[in-house]
C-alpha cells in the first residue's frame, strides 16, 4: 500500500451532495509528499458493497469511508489525523464520534458513554460534545464504536457485504471486525467539531432488521434483544412503513396542495394547527419555515420567497431542496470558503428570489446557536 495517500471513498446517489462534500475535501491543507484523491461509488446495493468496491480500487493506506453529507470543516483534518495514525499503529480505525462501551442493545446512540464532537443538521444545527468529554491534554480517546459518518482507516478488512445488505449497521459491524483482529478505534479531542453532517431526516425502515443480524453475528447469547428486534419488526406494515409514517405523508402533501394553490394564510393556519404533533416531521417543518419566510416577508411589503412557485419555475415539492441549497450556501458564506464557491452562493440567493429576510431567518436554523 503506498503510505503516502489518502483516498476518500462515497457511496453516492446525488451529485450536488457529492459536489459539496468534495468542495469542503479540496480546502484541506495535504500533508508534504502526500496524494489525496476522491473515489465516488455509484450504483452500490449496499453501504458495505460499496466500501468493499472503494476499498480494492485504490492502493492508498489511509482511506476515509465518508458520507456524502458530511463536510469536513478542519482545514487541518489530515495531519491531526495521520499524526494518531503514524504515532498508535496499534490504532486501525478514528471516527469522529463513538461510544467507549456499546449498549446490549447495539445501538451507539442510547448509551451515556458517548465521546467526540459533531456539528449536526437535521432541521436545526447544533455542536455536540456528547457524554464524555476527552481532556484537552489527550489527543484522542479510544472507543468500542464510532459511528459511520466519517470512519478513516490505516488498515484493510473487507465490510461485511455477506450480512449489511443494506444502510445500517455496517459501520458498527466494521468496527466489531477491527476488534476481532487485534486493532483499536479512537475519536480524536476536537475543540470545535470537525465535521458537519447535513443528515436530514434518517430512513429507519430496515434499522432493526440488520441490528437483529448484527446482534446474531457479534452478540448472538443476547436473545432478549434478538427477540426485541423480531417484535418490532413484525409490526411494520409489508413496506415497512408504519401508520405514524401514513400521517406524516398526509400532512406534508396536505401542505404542498395549499401552497401550489397559492392558499398561504391557510397553509399557515394549517401549519399552526398541525406543527406540535409534526415536530418530528422535517418535511412539514421545512415547509413550515418557508411559509414563516412568507409571512415576515409580506409584513416587510416584499414577496420573494414563493416567486419561484408562482411563475412556473418550480413547485411546492421543490422546497425542501431549495432549504437544502440555501443551508449549504450559508455554510460556504460561514466557512470562509473560496470566492468562487461564495459567487455561486450569491448568484443562486439571486435567482431563486432569496430576500435577505429569507437568508436570516434560515441562517438561525442551519448555524450553531
């Protein structure tokens, strides 16, 4: 393997997703004599299938397994990371966040043993620093789990495409391989979070269906939770989804009709009615904010926000889209990034009749209070 780069592997299904996460990738300062390059996966039936086929086409020691959602904002990410690296070579595998003792339950979120730090977006953004902090004077704390939004490695094991046929599950599966052959995982000390994951609202529909198979692959003497996963699986409809699912279509689509009709006091009528039991809802939340943009702009004498809408460019279903663009413009605005990058920000907030009163009022919700 040549020791001297970095490759980052994405599984991928949207190219502008892809486009950000490589933009963030190219502001980082590269090590002297390193090579860095980009391996996007497209087309993989499985996150492990697509890792597996990252991981065999490149000879690079350091690979970073990254979601295409997760911007790196350490411009200095590659050197605190190597240096781990080349001074623990008992260390195989860094992450971003983890857990020093995984649950019974293999879930990485519901123990209070969590470590690391992450900036997250999923409606709101916010820093994270989790459970247990890692002292200043550390550079890193080893960990049983991190979680698969950034998982970077100086070692080659296959990801278990034979088991996580899906989306779930085969970064904790990845890290129990780690561990049976002898390698350790650590989560490096971050002042501010390195990594800002756009994850928007997570697809659970098969989570229980592939933590049974991990907890009968690594824990199979845990039959109260095998049992667990067997239960709730059983009661999801033949889709997977579930009536609470149902509901939240119906009220996302019952919004969309209004605004298409142009009927935006009702739709903020609605929104008023309906937004307590929907606060889980991203889709109706995002809504909701443009329709908030609406009616401060209309307060102000303006009406920009749904202009798009009304001369035929776009519909109401584009809007959680556009709310996606305009949070990643911010970020670049945030971030410091390259005039160019800021120069597409700005042409897009032009185009797409982007008020100023439409740029703050989402800019408290894609910024860390």
């Amino acid at each position: 393997m040549n020791a001297q780069k970095v490759s980052f592997i994405i599984c991928t299904d949207s190219e502008s997703a892809l486009h950000e996460c490589e933009i963030y990738i190219k502001q980082l300062t590269v090590p002297e004599g390193f090579v860095v390059n980009v391996l996007p996966i497209r087309g993989a039936n499985s996150m492990a299938e697509g890792y597996n086929a990252g991981m065999l086409q490149t000879d690079a020691k350091y690979k970073v397994y990254l979601h295409q959602d997760a911007l790196i904002l350490n411009k200095n990410f590659l050197q605190d990371t190597l240096a781990i690296f080349q001074e623990n070579p008992q260390i195989g595998m860094i992450g971003m966040v983890g857990t020093k003792q995984l649950h019974k339950n293999g879930c990485i979120w519901t123990n209070p043993m969590r470590t690391g730090a992450l900036r997250s977006h999923l409606l709101t953004t916010s820093d994270d620093y989790f459970d247990v902090p890692i002292p200043s004077n550390r550079s890193f704390a080893i960990v049983e789990a991190i979680d698969g939004l950034l998982m970077m490695t100086q070692q080659d094991f296959l990801w278990r495409s034979d088991l996580f046929t899906g989306w779930d599950f085969y970064d904790l599966s990845q890290c129990q391989e780690f561990a049976r052959a002898g390698y350790r995982i650590a989560v490096p000390h971050q002042e501010t979070p390195w990594v800002l994951h756009d994850s928007g609202a997570q697809n659970l529909k098969d989570y229980h269906t592939y933590r049974k198979t991990y907890l009968e692959e690594y824990y199979p003497d845990n039959q109260v939770e095998i049992d667990a996963c067997k239960r709730f699986i059983a009661t999801q409809t033949t889709d997977g989804s579930t009536n609470t699912a149902v509901s939240r279509d119906n009220a996302v689509s019952t919004l969309i009709s209004m605004i298409d009709f142009r009927d935006y006091e009702e739709a903020l009528h609605f929104t008023q009615e309906n937004l307590s039991q929907n606060q889980d809802n991203e889709l109706f939340c995002i809504l909701t904010v443009f329709l908030q943009i609406y009616q401060q702009e209309t307060e102000a004498g303006l009406h920009e926000v749904f202009l798009p809408l009304e001369n035929g460019s776009q519909t109401a279903g584009w809007l959680p889209l556009h709310y996606q663009r305009i949070c990643r413009y911010i970020w670049r605005i945030e971030n410091g990034l390259p005039q160019e990058y800021l120069d597409e920000a700005h042409q897009y907030f032009k185009r797409w009749h982007v008020s100023r009163t439409a740029q703050d009022r989402i800019r408290i919700l894609c910024l860390p209070e």
